[in-house]
C-alpha cells in the first residue's frame, strides 16, 4: 500500500514540478532598477539557480525512489515468508 | 587494578614487539616510503616547498599509524587472544588504555626516526623549540591513538576492517591533524610563533581529554554483543 | 500518522513546486544578484543536514546506553538523510560560489566541515552496510564520536579567516527576503520529517521480517 502511495506521488511529483518550476519568473523580466543590477561578470547566473534547484529536487525523488525499491523488496520477502508459513501450516 | 591491568596489558605488547620487531620495522619503513612519496609531489626544482614538512611529517604519523593500529589488532584476531582478553576479569576500559598505550609507544618510537629525518630532507627549522615540538607531537598522537584504538578495536571482526579503519579515522581525527600541522607550521617560522603553537597544544589536549573520556565510556558497551 | 503521510508529502510537492515563484518574487540582493538565490535552498538544506546529525547522535547515544531497538532506526534513517542533505549543501553550495566568488571550492572553516561531516555520514552508512556483526554498536560509537567532534572540528577550522557568509545573516535578512527564507526552510523541513518518516518505516518493517525469519526457524 505503502509502495503504490510512494509511487503516485514520485510520479506527479515528477511532472508537475517542473511545469510549475519552470514558467517564467513575472518580476524578472520587468523593470530593475539601476542600483539592482548585479555586477556585471562573465557567468550568466541563471543556468547555476536552476542547476541547484533542479538537483535537489532529483535527490529528493532519487531518495524516494530508493526506499520504495527497498520498501517493495521487504514486503515481497515478507509476502513470500507468510505464503511458505501457510502452506507448512496446511 | 585499573592501571596495573593497563600496564600488564602494554608489557605484554611490548614484550611480543620486542621479540620479533616485526610491526614496528615494517611501519617505520612505510614512513620512510611515505615521505619518500611526498617528496616527488612537494619538491619544486629540488626545493621543498615552504612548510610542507609539516604536512609530509604528520601525513606520514597518520598513515603509518593507521597501518600499525591494523597490524597490532590483526595480531589479536589471528592469535584469538582479543576474546581471552575480554574474558579476563579485568576492567575492560583498562584493556582498551593498555592497546592505546602500546600504539603511543609505537608511534613515539616512529616519530623519534621521522622528525629528524623530516627536517634533515626539507630542510626545515623543526628543531628551534625541541619541548613545544615535542608536546604538540605527544598529544596529537595519543588523541589520534584514542580514536584509532577505539576504531580498530571494533572493526576486528568486520571483513572489509583494513579499508574501513582509515575510511572512518581520517575524518574523525582532521581536527587532530590540523592542530598537529598548524601547530608545527607555527613551530617552523622564522621568529617562532609560540603563542599559535601553545594554542594549538591546549586545543590538542582539549581534544584528546574528550576523546579519551568518550572512548572509555563507550568501550564497554561496544565490546558486549 | 500513516494516513497523514500522504497529503503531507503531496503538500511538500507542491510547496517544493512552487518556491521558484516566492523565490523569484524575493527582492534581489545587491551585490550577488540572481545567484544569491540559491541561498533559500542552501541555507535551509545546510540547516536540515545539522539537525538530522543532531539526531542521529542522540539516537546513537540512546541505542549504545539504553539499548533502545526503535533509537537505532531513528539513527541510521537521520544518517541517511544527513548523507543526502549534505550532498545537496556541497553541489548547490559550489554552484553559487562559482559566480559569487569566482571559485568552486575554498577550503575554509564551514565548507570543510561539511565536507568532514558528510564523509563521516557516509562512513557510518558503510559501517552498517559493511561492518559485519557488531556494526550497529560501531556506527553508534562514531556518531557519537562526530557529535562530540563537532565543537573542536568547528572551532579548528574557524581560525583562519572565512569567506563564507556568518550565520548572522539569517536573523537580519530583509523583509522581503525573510518570506521566501522562510518558505524555502518550511518545505524542506517538511520534505525531511516526510522523508525521515518513511525511512524509519523501512527499517522497522526490516526488523519486522527479520523476527519473522528468526520465528520460522524456531
């Protein structure tokens, strides 16, 4: 039960996130102000700003994704454990 | 019966150590390797560079005392005298201070060949303050010694023990090295900076009072199974 | 509990989803611009990763004195979680300091000791895994080793000067940064008490089969 919630959720997770993630920021592109511009530098920092967003947001789903592999394999175990316990006790 | 059995424990080792040598020849020479190593990568154009003796020097006490806390518990575990020992109706905290002991006096005797052969090869001004030299290296070593008795002591019966000891000791002693390094850093400039290098001892000795204190109290639930 | 986790984790989706929208509505920060705002997911993950070696130390300390079962899940699932916020400090930390301050690394007093503290975490979870019998009383005895170090680690390396911005910075943040902050720090609050949960749910599960193993063979 537990497994099938963690993957409904890793999956929506999955694609809604970026969806919403990813629209344009609406101040952005707006005015800035004179005194706001950042120094100017040979880097575009945008590509860094995603780059760690987008990285926590794989971690989080890879670690999710790893205990629901664990998860599925200890209730298979389980499952198999019960179904030898039944047919001895027949 | 707390430091006679500490005590009994160190004579055995230094009684079994002197008979066959066989520890303490191969780690000094593994320093000697070491620093040996380090010098391909810390000399420029035939000069060493500035204060990387110090680095090579507690570099060379780290590695080798790794490899001497394995060897000496590997000793244990091959001869299944660990288990007897734990068995002895002795407090097994004063157990744990005799091995610690013996992998100080080990060292100790390392470090009498090392530093002297550090400062001969890089050259460097070790020697302006024997007595601070000699305390800071006193205390880096029993602290490093501490954590790493405890480490070994526990990784004895685990099958990957000999890549597991410096995995998990290297992080937990970077404090210890830093004191170490910095202090001799301290130690090798040109007016000496005493008052860095006794900083650096009380740091050093902060530590190693609270590793020893922590490292007996958690010897004992460790080797219950 | 287990029904709550559900729509918590749906809840932490979202508000994850949606932080870039708060973050981007933040107000700019003068001197590092658009990259500063790496900090609202930095900071906060930096923060989680100290809590949750907190909490593997005291776990570890409880199950190697009281001998507490439950305390040993607690710990190794907070050690996990310690390794996977501690990656997520040190890959978005380098990303922003490669614009702010032109490096990707500097070794300095909190950047070492995030580093040292991620590989002990690390180091724990090879113990467990590789450690042979005993590993769960060795795994107790070095977070409860680290936990200990922590003073001196943080106190050896702070004396040399360090770059990285003060812890100061939290408390005095502008308006209209502390709202996204403190978003930012919400979800991934949330996103480990989520994620702690079902790791402890894994382990006791594991005993759970373990004791039906042990049971058959009886």
């Amino acid at each position: 039960m537990m497994r099938r919630l963690l993957l409904v959720v890793w999956l929506l997770a999955g694609a809604v996130a970026p969806v919403l993630a990813f629209q344009p920021p609406a101040a952005q592109s707006e005015y800035v102000p004179v005194k706001d511009l950042p120094p100017v530098d040979q880097l575009p920092a945008a590509p860094l700003l995603v780059a760690a967003y987008s990285f926590i947001w794989l971690a989080a789903m890879f670690y999710l994704w790893t205990i629901w592999r664990r998860l599925g394999k200890v209730e298979a175990e389980m499952r198999a454990l019960e179904q030898r316990r039944s047919h001895s006790n027949r | 019966m707390f430091v006679r059995t500490a005590l009994l424990v160190l004579r055995k080792d230094f009684a079994i150590e002197v008979k066959s040598r066989e520890i303490l020849y191969t780690t000094l020479l593994f320093a000697l390797s070491c620093v040996l190593v380090f010098s391909i990568a810390f000399v420029k154009e035939g000069e060493p560079l500035e204060d990387a003796a110090a680095g090579i020097l507690w570099i060379a006490i780290e590695f080798a005392g790794t490899l001497a806390l394995g060897r000496t518990f590997e000793r244990e575990r091959y001869g299944e005298t660990l288990r007897a020992l734990l068995l002895a109706p002795a407090p097994r905290a004063a157990i744990y201070v005799g091995k610690m002991l013996g992998i100080v006096v080990l060292l100790t005797v390392c470090e009498l060949l090392l530093v002297p052969l550090v400062a001969l090869l890089f050259r460097s001004r070790l020697f302006e303050e024997p007595v601070l030299l000699v305390v800071l290296l006193l205390t880096g070593t029993i602290g490093f010694a501490v954590v790493g008795s405890l480490f070994a002591a526990m990784l004895v019966r685990a099958r990957t023990r000999d890549v597991m000891l410096p995995i998990l000791l290297y992080p937990m002693t970077v404090p210890l090295m830093i004191g170490g390094v910095r202090g001799t850093v301290a130690l090798t400039q040109t007016p000496v900076d005493q008052a860095s290098a006794v900083m650096w001892i009380v740091l050093l000795l902060c530590m190693d009072a609270v590793f020893l204190v922590l490292a007996l109290w958690t010897f004992e639930p460790l080797m219950t199974e | 509990m287990k029904k709550a986790f559900l729509p918590l984790l749906l809840l932490a989706a979202a508000m994850f989803a949606y932080a870039p929208v708060v973050i981007a509505h933040a107000d700019y920060e003068s001197t590092m611009g658009l990259v500063q705002k790496v900090m609202y997911f930095h900071a906060p993950s930096g923060m989680v990763m100290l809590m949750s070696a907190v909490v593997c130390g005291v776990a570890s300390a409880l199950y190697l004195w009281k001998k507490d079962p439950a305390a040993d899940r607690v710990a190794i699932a907070a050690a996990e979680l310690t390794a996977l916020f501690g990656l997520i400090v040190l890959v978005t930390g380098p990303l922003w300091a490669r614009k702010a301050w032109g490096v990707w690394w500097v070794w300095e007093a909190r950047l070492t000791m995030s580093f040292v503290g991620w590989l002990i975490a690390v180091g724990y979870l090879f113990v467990r895994k590789y450690g042979g019998p005993g590993s769960d009383k060795l795994g107790a005895a070095l977070a409860v080793f680290c936990t200990a170090n922590v003073p001196f680690l943080y106190c050896s390396f702070n004396i040399w000067r360090t770059m990285h911005p003060m812890t100061t910075v939290v408390p005095t943040l502008q308006p209209g940064m502390r709202g996204a902050f403190w978003f930012s720090a919400l979800t991934l609050f949330l996103l480990y008490g989520l994620l702690l949960t079902a790791r402890i749910h894994l382990e006791r599960q594991r005993t759970a089969l373990d004791q039906l193993y042990l049971a058959e063979e009886d």
